[in-house]
C-alpha cells in the first residue's frame, strides 16, 4: 500500500502538507513542530484554553481502532484550536454495512472536511486517504496519522520527543532505552525515526528475541536481551505497553514471567543515570511492564507526556492548516 | 540621498530610534499610569517595553505578548515560523495596560495582541505606545503615545534593529512575511 518516491507528507515547496510518518521527516520541520507546540503548553495553563486559528475549519477524527487517549487528546487540541470536531468511531458505523474506505472518505469530503485524523489497523491506510484526496484535487485537506497498523504513530514520536527536549533540554548526548515489545510497537518505529533524525547517538532496544524486530538492527539500534546491560547509564527510558493480546501466540510465556525479567522496577531503574526520565506511551499495565511505584515515581514523566501530546497536536494541526 | 546603513538602506527622514525612544518616554512620563502593566509585543516591542520600564519613574511589571494565534493572516500565510510563549506574569483582569509595539502600520498586530489579552482577562483600560508611526492603518486604532512620525512606501518595511544595547531604525524591502 505504501508507494516510494519523492515524500508525500510534503508539499512541492518541502512544507509539511499531511502528517504521516516520521521516517525522512527533515530535522527543520520536527524541530519547528517541537518549537511551535512550546507556547501551545502555556495556552493550556490559561482560563481561556483557545486560540482563534481553525475557527471554522472542521476536523473529522476518523477512528477505525479503538482509542481513548489518542483520539481524546486530539479531540482536545482540534477544540482548542476553535475549530469543529466530529468524532467518527467507523469501527461501528458505515463500514460494518459495507462502505469501503475511500467511500467514507469521499462522504465526509462532501461535508467540507478540512482535516481527517485516522487512526487504521492496517498500516499505510492514512497513506492511501492522503493519495486518494490528491487524485480527487483535494489537496487542500490535510491528514494526520494517528497510528496506522505496525508502521507509524508519529504524533506519539513527536510528544515522545518534545517530553526528551523539555527535560533533557537537548538530544545530542542522550542514551534513549526503549524497552519491551518493540516488535509490535508503531510508537517504537516513530520514536527510532524521530530520535535518530534529531541526533540522538545511542538508541537502545531492550526485550526477549521474540519481541524485537530483526531489522531493527539496521536502524541504527544497539539491542539488547536483558535490563542490566541494556539500562546502564541512560538518561531516558521508554516503556512500551505490552500487548497483552499477542500473549495468546507463543510469544510470551506469561505476563509474569515478562514483569520479572522486563518489568521496570526501582532495582532495575536505579541502574541508569541517576536523573533518568521514565516514559510511557500508555495505556499502562502496573505490573506488567512497570511496576506501580516507578510508574507513580520521581523518575516518572508519564502524565506530562500526556499534556504535552495535547500541545504538539495542536502545533501539528496549525501548521497544516496554515498551509 | 539614501545611505546605507548597518542594517541596509537607510533613506534620510527615518529617525533616530534613541531619539524617538526618549521623546516617547517623555510623552509616557507622568501620563502613565503609576500601577500601569508594559506588554510588549514580540519581538521589537518587547525590547521596546524592556528599556521603557527603565526609563519611566516606579516599578511597572513588565509582560510579553506574541501575537501569532491571533493573527488575522493565518488563513494566507500560515503560522510564523518561530512562536514565542506569550508571558505575562500579573492578574490581567482589572489591569491598566499599556500595549508597546515598535512600528505601528496597518494595525492588524494590535487588534491581535488585544484579542489575545481578552483572553487572559478584562483590562480596565489598554493603552497604545509605539516607537514609531508609518501612517497606512487599515483598522481604526490610534496610539497613545507616539515616539516619532515617519512617512516611508508601501514597498518598504520598517524595522528596529539592537546593535549591543542601541536601538537603530532600518528599511528593508517589504516581503510577504506578515507585516507589523
């Protein structure tokens, strides 16, 4: 589904048309969406929690996968922003009666849709929409990914990133652990891309052989079988969820067995820096992949990664949309 | 004739910045409120409100605004490429406000930054400094305190520039960055 040639997220000018995935996405655009969604923080510390710039522009929040957080924090920014949101849940509405795709695509254009945010099981779906509004000369709506099968969640890599640079205050001396199932993780792909892009030089990926993808190698990650080597001196930890779906394969022995040997505990963090941030895409499982008292921890920047992901969402959007 | 300044073109009539920024203080002393709140508008104003508030007698707190998400251009030029936090670290709500901006021209950047303030609050009373006036306003907004008058092309924009810590007027031509 996903075609090669020239980036189609940017426009013929190199600005940034639709958002979908972080791989090739140039340093000066990332940069400029980490630097944007900085004042978008304080927005939010205000009575007023709007500014006036999607005023009558219409987001439709297209989820064909289930989501609580995702599709609230962009519902959040969307209205922040002062434009209209239509949350569609497709999972149960016209495409279990048969509509394809580009159909319901197609349906909301007609409803004057300036933006879609989709979120699709099937990796390269936001991709297709973006080409399909293209072919139809409707260039002028915009995409986001937010999430799309295996392959990307880059507005998750973005927040990911923006936590990193609010702590860390820059990228070009950090050791980043990425730690679980990183085989299944579109937040992991994002977030390698995004790291690697903005010149983080040690990215690490620590989990069993079963959950680590063989290619991850090639995009420049040391990997690692066990927490004791892979945590040492880190300045950054990203906890993934783990998908307690892929349990019932044989990936996995038990969550137990997980906790004790990839389960973020006090022990295993106090092997890395002393100023170590712990991070988390959510949702969390306390006692799967984290233990509660690091998840409610001094380390822990967990619900921070939440606020800000509101901020960067609505840098990404007013970007777009100023076109 | 026109000489060629630090900072490009410079056509005879254009002030001298420290000469305006004197005559304004000037005119603010004692017509200020004593409790008056400075907000700059980013980035000239801000400058702008920094050495007004070293200049005019008592302690007036000072803010910054950055108009960016208020701009009335957004919708044809997009957002600028470098936002700045709008701070302002006092109670807006009841407040005497005094706006502060370099170059006052067609008087979009004011109605931005007034809509924004709105949004922290409702001001007793909002008044307009500015360095310098081009004339050319396209909404009905009038400063209050005035340093000095230019008269300066369409084709030209006037910007305020900071040599160490000397502020100095130049023209460029003008792009189709969102004006002042």
């Amino acid at each position: 589904m996903l075609s090669k040639g020239p980036n189609p997220q940017l426009n013929a000018g190199g600005e940034l048309q639709h958002l979908l995935t972080l791989e090739g996405m140039p340093a000066a655009i990332i940069e400029r969406i980490l630097d944007t969604a900085v004042p978008f923080v304080s927005i939010a510390e205000r009575d007023v929690k709007k500014v006036p710039l999607l005023r009558g522009k219409t987001v439709f929040n297209l989820f064909f996968e289930n989501s609580t957080r995702t599709r609230t924090t962009f519902e959040i920014a969307a209205k922040r922003l002062s434009a209209d949101v239509i949350n569609i849940n497709v999972g149960v509405s016209s495409t279990s009666k048969g509509e394809t795709l580009l159909d319901t695509i197609d349906n909301l254009v007609a409803m004057n849709a300036d933006m879609f945010v989709v979120r699709h099981g099937q990796s390269g779906a936001p991709h297709l929409i973006a080409q399909h509004l293209s072919a139809r000369q409707r260039s002028h709506i915009h995409v986001i990914n937010a999430g799309d099968g295996r392959h990307a969640h880059p507005t998750q890599g973005l927040l990911d990133l923006f936590t990193i640079r609010h702590y860390k205050h820059e990228f070009s001396r950090l050791s980043v652990a990425i730690v679980g199932d990183v085989l299944h993780s579109r937040v992991a792909r994002s977030l390698i891309h995004g790291l690697t892009t903005m010149g983080v030089p040690e990215i690490r990926a620590i989990g069993p052989h079963t959950l680590l993808p063989t290619a991850v190698e090639k995009m420049g990650v040391r990997v690692f079988h066990d927490m004791k080597t892979g945590l040492a001196g880190c300045d950054v930890i990203v906890m993934l969820r783990l998908q307690t779906e892929r349990m019932k394969g044989s990936l996995l022995p038990s969550a137990g067995e997980f906790f004790k040997h990839y389960g973020l505990t006090a022990d295993k963090l106090a092997l890395a820096k002393p100023d170590a941030i712990v991070m988390h895409p959510g949702p969390m499982n306390r006692g799967v992949e984290i233990d509660s008292a690091v998840a409610d921890g001094k380390h822990s920047v967990i619900l921070p990664q939440v606020t800000f992901g509101i901020a960067v969402r609505m840098a990404v959007m007013s970007i777009l949309a100023g076109g | 004739m026109p000489t060629e300044g630090p900072h490009g073109r410079m056509p005879e009539g254009l002030p001298d910045a420290e000469r305006a920024l004197a005559a304004l203080a000037d005119k603010m002393r004692g017509a200020v409120a004593v409790d008056a709140k400075l907000i700059g508008i980013y980035s000239g104003g801000a400058w702008l409100a920094e050495r007004l508030a070293a200049l005019l007698p008592g302690e007036h707190p000072v803010g910054f605004i950055d108009v960016s998400f208020y701009r009335d251009d957004y919708g044809q030029k997009g957002l600028r490429a470098k936002v700045e936090t709008t701070t302002l670290p006092f109670e807006v709500e009841g407040s005497r406000i005094v706006l502060i901006d370099d170059v006052l021209y067609t008087g979009r950047s004011v109605r931005a930054a007034i809509n924004e303030l709105f949004d922290y609050g409702r001001p007793e009373r909002i008044e307009l400094a500015v360095l310098v006036d081009r004339g050319g306003r396209e909404l009905p907004i009038e400063a209050t305190y005035v340093g000095a008058r230019v008269a300066v092309g369409r084709e030209l924009s006037v910007v305020l520039n900071r040599a160490g810590d000397r502020f100095e007027l130049s023209v460029e031509p003008t792009t189709s960055a969102p004006r002042a």
